[in-house]
C-alpha cells in the first residue's frame, strides 16, 4: 500500500474519530438545553474576548522568542517576526493536518531566513519536551491543590466499574491482568524488539535529549521565563472564559487548572483539539457542581475563541510573511 493511500487513510481516520467526538458530546441536548445555553451566550461578557484575545498572541509570540532561545547555540538568530509568523502558520496546519504543522513552520523558517530546515528539528524535539515536562508539572499541582476531588472522581470511577462488571467479573479482571503481567515479564525481550517499543524508546530518548539541551543554552532564564508565560497565559484565558459567562463565573484556579492539564491531553488527541478538548472539559468542569449543560457551553467558548485566534491568525500571517518578506528584500 503506497504512503499515500496510506496518508488518506489515517486523514478520514482522524477527522472520522473528531466528527464521532463531537456528536458524542452534543447527542444529549435537548431542545430547552439549547435554548438554555443561547440565552446564556446572549448574556456573556464580550468585552472578556479583548483580553483573552491578547493573551492567545501574546503567548505565541512567547512561543516564538523561546523558540529562538533554542536556535542561539545553533548560531541561528531569525527575526522574531517571521519566527511568529511561522509558529501561526503551524498551528493552523495542525488544524488540518494532524501533526503537520511542526514540518511547516520549520519550511516556512527556512525559506524566509536561509536556515537548513534539518538543523531546525532538534528544536522542535527540545520544544515538545519541555512543554511535556510542563504538562506532567501541571498534572501534578492540579491533583496537590485539589487531593479532594481527585480522590473522590477516582472513587466514583471505581464503584462505577465494579457497578459494571459485578464482583464475581473482579476475579476475572484480576486474573487477566496478572496472565499479562507475566507474558510481559516472560517475553519482555521479544517485546522490547517489536517495531513500536522501539519507535516508542526512541521518542523518550529524543525528548531527554531535548531537556538536557538545555545545559548548552545560552540564555537559561529567558526560556524559563517564557515557557511559564506561555503556560500562565493558558490558564489565565481559561479562567477569563470562566468569567465571561454566569453560570461559570465563580469557577477559579482550580478549575482552571483541571482544564489546562486535562484539555491538553484533548488538544493533542486530535487536530487542533476537535472533539476531544470539549468531551473532555465538559466532563471535568461538571464535576465541580456546573450543570451539565452549562458545563459543555462553557468547553466549547474555550475551545473556540483559541481556535479562531489560530484559523485568523494562522491565515493572516500566511499572507503577511511573502509580502513583508518581499518588500523588505525589495528595500535592500
């Protein structure tokens, strides 16, 4: 089978995967559940859209600068406009393209400031390790400041499955788990040579590479400084989003970060998050006493105010960065 058929497949696959998602999350709503949510909307504080707006570029030309921390040892100094316009221009083309969006925006780099486009995918790799470590971080300041509601969902989880599968089926799980425990520990060294262990070993190692990397960069307090703004300005929309409709409103940090880290996981499930992100953070945002229908409203505001940031953003910068590019070699 050709890379291509191939390519098409895993396309409809996906975009199949994020159409089932969506109907997932919205097949419950009801006729009153739709007006409901309408009457919210029409109530909303617009005038939230400015900051969070702001904070949505501001944290990708953040990403931008840090990104060009990475390239210093490199010796590769891009300009921090093009830099962006890249950054916009592969997130967008993760909106439709799963996983491509890090290909184009170091071809596009590379065409507007002379740099090897090879020499650019080390970055890349060092970028997505940090912003892993971030994420893991993130997991575990959400699950300390709420031990709680943590403990209590893990709680509700299990009686749901024992509710399901009945005592006597326990065994039964118990002893499957205990047979794969020992053909892992048995043939562990056939496993270790299977294709995907390997790919899977390689990827760790890339990203310890990426995060040793960082003994050799020249400015160390600027990517740190960075990489906390950028995650801070996630959480900083999201908990505006919050606040921009009443039903929502006295959802705080907590909350907050409950989104971050679990919408994250969404937003790298499927492109650009679709399905995924809203499934997953209407079921976390109702655990803290939101009604259900209220709760979905608010995951799609979040999902879409970003998303829109990326589709004009992203499209704007498409144009701008021929153009800018052009008239600056024209000056010369």
């Amino acid at each position: 089978m050709s890379k291509k058929i191939i390519s098409l497949i895993t396309y409809i696959l996906t975009f199949g995967l994020c159409a089932f998602l969506i109907w997932l999350s919205l097949k419950d709503l009801k006729h009153d559940d739709v007006e409901k949510i309408k009457f919210s909307v029409s109530k909303a504080k617009y005038i939230l859209l400015i900051p969070i707006v702001l904070m949505g570029l501001l944290s990708h030309w953040s990403r931008a600068v840090r990104w060009k921390y990475l390239m210093e040892p490199l010796d590769m100094h891009p300009s921090t406009r093009n830099t962006f316009f890249a950054v916009m221009i592969g997130y967008l083309a993760n909106m439709f393209l799963p996983r491509f969006g890090e290909v184009i925006k170091c071809t596009i780099l590379s065409r507007y400031e002379k740099i090897p486009a090879d020499k650019l995918v080390g970055t890349i790799i060092t970028e997505r390790a940090f912003d892993i470590l971030c994420l893991l971080l993130i997991f575990v300041i959400t699950i300390v400041v709420q031990v709680d509601l943590a403990s209590e969902y893990l709680q509700t989880l299990i009686a749901k499955y024992n509710a399901v599968k009945g005592g006597d089926n326990n065994h039964i799980s118990l002893i499957v788990f205990g047979a794969l425990v020992f053909m892992l520990l048995v043939f562990r060294k056939k496993i270790a040579k299977m294709k995907f262990m390997m790919k899977l070993r390689d990827i760790f190692r890339n990203i310890l590479k990426g995060i040793l990397s960082f003994r050799n960069m020249k400015n160390k307090k600027g990517f740190v400084f960075h990489t906390l703004l950028i995650w801070s300005l996630y959480l900083g929309m999201i908990i505006l989003g919050f606040q921009s409709i009443q039903e929502t409103s006295t959802l705080g940090y907590k909350t907050g970060l409950s989104v971050l880290s679990f919408g994250s996981l969404g937003m790298i499930a499927t492109p650009g998050g679709m399905g995924a992100y809203t499934l997953l953070v209407d079921e976390i945002v109702s655990l803290y006493g939101i009604e259900k229908v209220m709760s979905l409203a608010i995951s799609w505001i979040i999902w879409l105010v970003p998303t829109i940031i990326i589709l004009l953003g992203g499209s704007v910068s498409l144009l701008l960065i021929p153009f800018l590019n052009n008239r600056k070699k024209n000056a010369l």
